[in-house]
C-alpha cells in the first residue's frame, strides 16, 4: 500500500531575500515626477495572453478603439508571428486603415529569424511600428531553461538585432521603431543587463533623433519598488549611449507594487511605461495605467490620457476581458467615492458646502473630484450602520429636498441606525425618506388640523382651530405674540401641559412660486423634546402642522384635559 507524500509545510525557508543594489550614489529619492511619461498600452498583447478566453476580433476591435479614444499613442497589439488571430487583426488595422495618424502600433516578437520574419509580414503596409523583440536574460532562465552562458544569450540578442534591422531595411516606406527587451531584467545581473544591451544597441545604432526603446520588465516582480528604482538607475548610469535610448518600464503585480516600481522607475530617469487598463495581465496583472496615470492627474500634472468617461471605459473593459472591476479599485470602482462613516461623511458634506467652483481641489476624503470622470456626488454619501447624521442628512437633501437643522440630524440618525442594524444591509435612500417621513410627518394618523383662524386684537395674535384628534372633535383657542405663541398657548389649554418650542427651522422645497414650505420643531413638553415636521404650500399650515407633529409622538391625547 502507498503511502501519500506528506505536503510541505508552509515555510519561509525556502526562499531568499532579494539582493539589494549597493548604491551609495542613489539620486532618484529627491526626484519629482512633473510629467507624465510616454505611455504605452500591452492591453492586446499581455492583457490579452492572460485572459482564460482570449479576446475575438470584435473585442479586440472595440478595446483598441477604446484605447484610442482615451489618447494612447502607442499600442502593443499583439504576437502575430504567434498567433494567427494576433496576426489577422493587425492586418484589418492595417488594410482597413483603421490606425490614426498620430497612433503607432508595436508588436513582439522573439529573437527568433522565422518569428521576426513573419512579425514583418503582418506589418506590411503600416505607416509606423514598434518592433519589440526579446530574449531571456535571467540567472535561472540560463542555467535551466536554455542552458547557456551569457555570451550564448547575448548571441541570440545580437543576431534578432540584426534580423529584424535587415528586415527593416528592406522595407522602408515604414517608419520603423526598434524595442529591445532584457526579458526577466529584474532577475538579471545588473553588469550582465547593460552589456546585452550595448551589444544589441552597437547593431541598431540608435542616435538622439531615432533612439531605441530599452525595455526593462520586472517580468516578474521580485522585490520592494524602491530596489527596482536602484536597478533602472544604476542601468541608466551606466548603459552606452543614454542620449539615444528610451528607458521603458514593464511592471508586473506580483508583489502588489507595479503601480509603486512604475513611479519609482520614472523617478529613477525611465522615460516611458507599458501596462494595461486595470491592471490585467499575467498572474497578479501589468502596472494599471489608469492608477498611475490618475496618480498623477491628482498632483495637477497632465497624463496625457482622458478618463473622464470612466464608467465607459470600466464597461468596455468589462465586456472585453470578462474580468469584474473590483468596487475598491483605485479611481474607477464603484465605490472609491462612496463614504459610509459618518465622520467621513459630515467632513465631505461641509467641505462640499464652503468650497466654490474656481477653488483648488480641497476636500476631506476625496483625493479627487469625482465630476472629473463622469461620477456624481450621488456616489459619495451612502448609508449604513456605520454612517451617521452628517451622511443622513446629505441624502436627504440631495435626493428629497429636506434641508435638516443639525438638532433634527442629531435625533433622527439614532432611528436610521436603527434601521441600518436591523437589516444589516445599506439603506437606501428611498428607506431613508420614508422613515423620515413616517417619523416626523405624523399628520394623518389619527390627528388632524381642521379649520383655523387668525386675527390681530389689542396687539396679539388670536387664533382659533379645529383639531380632529383619535378622541373626536376639539375646538382650540389661544392668544399669543405670533402665530407660533398663539397656537401653543391654545394647546397648553387643551392638554394642561406645559409646552415649550425649543428649536424652529423652515425653508421651501424648490424655487418655484408655488413651492412648498417645510417646517422643523422640536419642543420640550415637560422635560420631554419631540421633533417635527409639517409641509404645505401655506407657511402657517406648515408650522401648525410641525407643532402638531411632535404633540403626536406623545401620545398627548390620552391626556387632554376634560
């Protein structure tokens, strides 16, 4: 009988820490980025090689519109020398002309003759290319994959610069970009990473005006950002013509820092970045251009690519690749201007408040406008268990018109989280208009007022009413300085209470003449403080009918006096 090997215990052991760079000459911590880099999108390409079902041709189609539409510039495409599908789609762009004039397309291909021939073949007749082409360089890709020395590696680097060169050559009504890639750099020996690269440059002979794109991948994200920084600084240091190389940056997620070594990368002196909308690719995913990219848009420097449609492009994403945007994703999920707390949410509701159009940005919790891509403050406040009278109150006043006084906030989100604990769930804004309603618009349920009337006598105020109560009929009388006073005083009479108006508020639903007044009052009725509210189009039916309001909380009728 076998026995079953036993599994591994989960250990740390077995791995290594990452070397770091010796760098005593380290420059790029004092570094700020002000603009943005030169972008480029790996969306078909990367994105595209890592979905479980492969984009078809439609999808790709509308992804690469999508692509242009938000002002990328160049576009890597895909591996047609791999892939027949990646190859078919290049030559609709091209033959179809689908490629704006100022768009470049760029393909990979391996240091390979028979792949790089054919990655020329599927650019016949394109106005612009990159043509990116790679090699393994890694320590562990050396010894165990190809089994080679470094001069072996550097021979296959040598002989694609040359192939693809030659092929360019042969066609020159293309205007040709070369890309050359260290593929797995961050597993390369630093020295061993800017000698292929100076052998592979000493063929393509890049100058100032027609430089090559060093691209240099964390294939696989190996360490802390700030070491991968140490290693694009060292390289730049130290590669053979800096003046006419491009330094590109190719993160991925490994770690959870792409977005981290990107920044850090460009501090360090890259000129350009390769990722992808939201992040997708292999594993773990590429740099997320539209964090990085939004990173910067937040500090007041121009990416130099448009989000402002960003449920747009999150649904074209979406329908492309299969792949959900997570709520939380930085700038575009659904919920990254959604505040809950009710701190959180009193602090926007007043910086939204004070601040105008023409001021800076400055607002507590919002690192951005959301306006800015195509969001609302619908967005913002919403509410559950954890929200409190500040968020409450935005709601209602953005979706319903009621303009809370702070002492009305204060007693009415004690029945909201009521609510919101009792359903474990958010609470809608609907929800929220009705509790409020069914709390404090307590006219209807068994009281009522009936005819009233007003008049000035001998400096006061007179007022007589009809008040239907669950009892039946009672005729009030009271006399008072104002409207308020008289009527309180003619309820004092009926129930033999002392009543007190503590708080009074109004305001008008709307600008229109014909809009509604709605009144808020909470009175003390023997140490007892009852809030609420009356609406209607007369001013003094909705203040008698707030007062009346808050006597119904107390179940006054049972008391009123024989």
């Amino acid at each position: 009988m076998s026995q079953t090997a036993k599994p591994q215990a989960f250990s740390h052991r077995k791995y290594q820490p990452f070397a770091p760079v010796v760098k005593p000459d380290r420059r790029w911590p004092d570094q700020v980025i002000n603009k943005a880099p030169q972008w480029c999108s790996v969306d078909l390409r990367d994105g595209n090689q890592a979905l479980v079902e492969p984009m078809n041709a439609a999808q790709k189609l509308r992804l690469w519109e999508q692509l242009v539409a938000v002002g990328f510039k160049t576009i890597e495409v895909g591996f047609p020398s791999a892939s027949s599908h990646d190859f078919d789609f290049l030559r609709k762009l091209i033959e179809e002309d689908r490629i704006p004039e100022d768009v470049t397309v760029q393909v990979l291909v391996q240091a390979r003759a028979e792949l790089i021939t054919k990655t020329f073949e599927a650019l016949k007749g394109a106005k612009k290319a990159v043509v990116h082409f790679y090699n393994s360089t890694s320590t562990v890709q050396r010894r165990d994959v190809f089994k080679l020395d470094r001069q072996g590696i550097i021979d296959i680097a040598v002989s694609g610069a040359e192939l693809v060169k030659a092929e360019a050559e042969r066609h020159p009504e293309t205007e040709w970009v070369f890309e050359y890639s260290p593929e797995s750099f961050t597993g390369t020996e630093l020295d061993f990473a800017v000698e292929i690269c100076d052998a592979v440059n000493r063929v393509l002979e890049p100058t100032p005006e027609a430089p090559v794109i060093i691209n240099l991948p964390a294939t696989v994200e190996m360490s802390t950002p700030n070491v991968y920084a140490d290693q694009i600084e060292w390289f730049c240091d130290h590669v053979a013509n800096r003046e006419s190389l491009l330094i590109s940056l190719h993160t991925h997620n490994d770690r959870g820092c792409a977005v981290a070594a990107g920044e850090l990368g460009v501090m360090a002196g890259a000129d350009r970045v390769e990722g992808t909308l939201m992040g997708n690719g292999e594993r773990t995913g590429n740099m997320d251009i539209v964090t990085m990219a939004m990173n910067l848009y937040s500090q007041g420097i121009d990416p130099m690519l448009n989000f402002e449609r960003m449920d747009e492009l999150i649904a074209v994403v979406r329908e492309c690749t299969q792949i959900p945007v997570h709520p939380r994703h930085p700038y575009a999920g659904d919920l990254v201007f959604t505040a809950f707390s009710g701190s959180h949410q009193d602090a926007i509701n007043k910086c939204l408040a004070l601040r105008s159009a023409e001021d800076p940005w400055d607002v507590a919790y919002l690192p951005i406008d959301p306006r800015d891509i195509g969001r609302t403050y619908q967005e913002v406040i919403r509410i559950n268990s954890q929200s409190g009278k500040g968020g409450v109150a935005y709601v209602l006043q953005r979706d319903h018109g009621y303009e809370l006084p702070r002492w009305l906030q204060v007693d009415f989100s004690q029945s909201v989280q009521e609510l919101a604990e009792e359903s474990e769930a958010e609470v809608a804004s609907e929800d929220i208009h009705r509790l409020f309603e069914s709390t404090y618009l307590r006219n209807g349920a068994g009281w009522n007022l009936g005819r009233y009337q007003l008049a000035r006598e001998e400096g006061e105020d007179a007022l007589t009413a009809t008040l239907h109560t669950p009892s039946g009929e009672a005729s009030l009388s009271g006399r008072g300085n104002g409207v308020i006073d008289a009527f309180v005083n003619a309820l004092e009479s009926h129930f033999a209470r002392r009543i007190v108006v503590v708080e009074y508020s109004e305001h008008t639903l709307g600008q229109s003449a014909d809009a509604e007044a709605v009144c808020y009052v909470q009175l003390n009725v023997e140490g007892a403080r009852p809030c609420g509210v009356g609406r209607s189009h007369d001013i003094v039916q909705a203040t008698l009918n707030a007062i009346l309001s808050a006597l119904v909380a107390l179940d006054m009728d049972s008391s009123a006096a024989a």
